[in-house]
C-alpha cells in the first residue's frame, strides 16, 4: 500500500493480499468529471493529515487499520485525523468483512469506491458512552424507556451510501407506515480537527433521509483536546423557501452549546443550557402527562468534560 504524501515515509510496507476485487474505471456509469467534483467535494470533508491507501485487500486492510491506531493512540499533539481512507473498494468488499470485524467502519461512498475507517480513541468513547448514559436515564425517568429503540452504531444504506453513526435512537413502533430504517436521531462524536466532516454527516444524514421522513435531529460532539473544549450541535431541517422552491428545507444548526476546563482542576465553564432534544421528533408522537423534551442540564453537561478531563 503507498500513503498520501502527507504520511510519506511513516505507512505500512504490507505484501498485498490475495483478496483484491477489480475496481471499474468509471463506476455506474457517471463522466468522469461528474466523479472527479464529486470526489474532490467529498475528500474536501477531511482534515488534511487524513492517511489515504489504496485498498489492497482485507488482511492488509487490516494490518494498516492497526499500524494507523498505534500512532493515532501514541499522538500527543492532536494533529492525527482519526480518519483513514481506502480507495478503490469494491461494493462486493463490504459483504466479505462481518459484523464484529476489528474495521471500525464509518462509511462507504457507493459511486466513489471510498471506505472510510474511524478511529475510536478514549475521549470519543466516553463522550458517546455518556450520550447514551444520559438518554437512558432520561427516558427511564418519564417512562418512555421501553418505546425508544437504542440502535447504538447500526447502520444505514441509501442509494448512495453506507453509513454508521455513533450512537442513535428510534421509536420501537414508528408510526403509520413509517420505515424503521432511518432513525430519529443520530449522534456522531469527531475531533474538532474533522469539524467539516461532523458537519458534512449530520447534512447527510437529514437530507438523505428526508424522502421516508427519517432522521428528525442530528447531534455533532466536537472534542477540542488542545483547547479543553467539547461542542454540542444540534441540526434539524429548517424551511428555507425560495422562489423556485417554496418548500425548500434546509439542514441547520438550532442550538450550539460550548463547554469548556482550562485545567483538570478548573470549574466545567458552559456557553449555555439546557441542550434540548425534542420529544415530537424522536418519539414521534405528543408527549402525554409527566412526558416532555429531553432536557440535558448544566450539570449534565458538565459530566462530559469531567470525564474527559478529570480532576486530581
């Protein structure tokens, strides 16, 4: 496998392994410059240190996915992506690697080829640990516990994509004839470094699922590591009219909550609270009595930065 030439010299000199799918060289059928824009918009989501492979196999798939760990793990300075893309994966791949596989997939674009791995570091897993913590909690505490389907990081393929998202959550019995494909709400956790990627996610996330009326709120966590920060952002689709479209919706953010410890021993400082994530749209229904919106409070907030930077 041969790096990006922002980690020449630091890659993997792995023997391809025997597993290698041909790759077309223009895949559905699309002109070339359709794909070429379409893979310059899509890798323009990623910090620019992201290491890119060309796929060679699922053994070596592998053997790279853990070289590229250790020195994400072994960073001190937060300037790994902990992103890694492999090019030309045949969609035939995808069925050969199973469920518990050690890939931890994040993605995978149908037109373009593009597997893309996420890797999952400390501060990541509890800041997701915790979502999930406090969901369980809150909805425990109206009743509601035993409606609301924990999907966890299950994915989801549309016509274009396969995606998996961190934490996520729909009602066991989705209304009328809805699918329960889509969930109503999706979580994804990054480093502040992948900022445009979190932003690009929750974007897909609302409009690819649009058409089944799917995913109702996208939540991204950013993590700051220098900067001691954790960023809450809430997007749903907002009406957004023009002439030529008068019912345009458009993915946007309604709520941003900053969080911040300069020290592990500082006070957990707070842009505002409560974080908010409405009852109608993850249930699907009207709250009835003693049910309302999932309401985050300042201290529960604060437990996320405590965790990830805990006092003496």
């Amino acid at each position: 496998m041969s790096t990006s030439s922002g980690n020449s010299g630091q890659g993997p000199t792995f023997m391809p392994s025997a597993v290698n799918a041909p790759v077309p060289s223009n895949p559905h059928n699309k002109p070339d410059d359709g794909l070429a824009k379409l893979k310059k918009d899509f890798m323009r989501q990623f910090p620019k240190e992201t290491s890119k492979y060309r796929f060679q196999g699922l053994e070596n798939a592998r053997r790279t996915y853990l070289h590229e760990r250790d020195l994400f793990n072994d960073d001190t300075t937060a300037s790994r992506s902990e992103f890694i893309i492999f090019t030309c994966v045949h969609p035939e791949i995808l069925e050969q690697i199973p469920e518990n596989d050690t890939l931890p997939i994040s993605s995978y674009e149908k037109p373009l080829h593009i597997l893309v791995l996420k890797m999952l570091s400390e501060p990541h897993e509890i800041v997701g640990g915790q979502f999930e913590d406090l969901m369980a909690i809150k909805s425990a505490g109206m009743g509601v516990h035993n409606e609301l389907v924990s999907r966890g990081g299950a994915g989801v393929t549309s016509s274009r994509r396969t995606k998996q998202p961190d934490c996520s959550y729909r009602p066991i019995h989705p209304p009328g004839t809805r699918t329960t494909q889509w969930p109503t709400l999706v979580v994804e956790v990054g480093y502040s470094e992948s900022a445009a990627k979190l932003e690009a996610d929750a974007t897909w996330w609302l409009n690819d699922s649009s058409v089944n009326n799917g995913v109702q709120i996208a939540v991204t966590i950013s993590i700051k590591q220098n900067k001691r920060e954790i960023i809450f952002r809430k997007y749903e689709r907002v009406h957004r009219s023009t002439r030529k479209q008068p019912d345009r919706m458009v993915p946007t953010i309604v709520q941003q909550i900053t969080l911040s410890k300069p020290t592990d021993d500082a006070p957990v400082r707070l842009s505002s609270s409560p974080f908010v994530l409405s009852f109608e749209k993850v249930l699907l229904r009207d709250p009835a009595a003693g049910e309302g919106d999932i309401s985050f409070s300042e201290n529960d907030l604060r437990t996320f930065a405590d965790k990830v930077w805990p006092g003496n």
